[in-house]
C-alpha cells in the first residue's frame, strides 16, 4: 500500500470520512519529515504544519491541519465549541475549561485530537480532550480541552 493512501486511511480513521482528502489534497504541496528510521514524523503543507504521527500510530493535530479539517467536515464533528469570553484565551493557546463549553460532538472520548471553535465555526485552535464531550456539558470546572497550537501562536 502507498504510504499516502495509508496516511489517508489513519485520517480518516481517526477524523472521519472525507479527512483523508481534506488534509491531503494537493500532496505535490506537502513534505514530510521523517524519523531517523524512515518513519513519516510530521507533514507540513505551505500554511505550516499539519499533522504529526505519533508512535502509537495516531496523528496530533498543527492548526494548518485543523484549518483543513474545518473548511471541509460538517458542523460539530471533531469540535468543541466555546463561548466568546474565553476566545482571546483560546487563540493565544492557552487551554479550554468546561465551564466555557457550549456545545461538543457527541462522539468525543477523553485524549481525542478536537477542533476548537467559536460559535460561527471559526477555528480558534486545536488540541486534546481532557474530557469526554458529555462531561464538557456537565461540568462547571476543569480543563476540557489542552491546547496545542492556537491561531494567534
């Protein structure tokens, strides 16, 4: 299998259907770094990084990846939305607590790699959850979600 098709098949694993095309469009515009071993490490794109693999086989999110993932899924899958009072916060990469969470996919788990967003869908950044989505909605403290990379950073 090519070693694209078999990114594209761990992105759309991990991101859901039409992942694989939206971070990978246009490959020829896309490097990738590798480990000493030969192991794809990261894949820039010409807006900057978008993904890293990591040793358990899943990707981490960059905020160029994050950008094409949003432009391309439907509303609420992968995201955690926040409220406005926490997105000068957010933007600068600082982390998302719960009590800010308005909405979340339903099918977020804890350490999943999510989207941050406003209402409007804007990205704000990206990161992992510290919390399952139903717990977002209940909770009134905590870190929901560690951010990684902010669109101000």
């Amino acid at each position: 299998m090519d070693e694209w098709r078999r990114l594209s098949r761990i992105a759309e694993y991990q991101f859901g259907s039409g992942a694989g095309r939206a971070l990978f469009a246009n490959r020829e515009e896309l490097t990738i770094s590798r480990s000493k071993s030969g192991r794809p490490r990261q894949i820039h794109g010409p807006d900057g990084r978008l993904l890293t693999l990591g040793l358990d086989g899943r990707f981490t999110l960059g905020y160029a990846g994050g950008q094409r993932l949003t432009a391309a899924t439907e509303e609420l899958r992968n995201r955690v939305v926040v409220g406005e009072e926490s997105d000068p916060y957010v933007r600068d990469g600082r982390n998302a607590f719960a009590k800010f969470v308005t909405a979340a996919d339903p099918a977020i788990r804890e350490a999943d790699e999510v989207l941050v967003v406003r209402e409007d869908d804007t990205l704000l950044a990206v990161g992992r959850a510290e919390l399952p989505a139903t717990a977002m909605a209940d909770f009134e403290t905590g870190m929901a979600v560690a951010v990684r990379d902010g669109a101000d950073d």
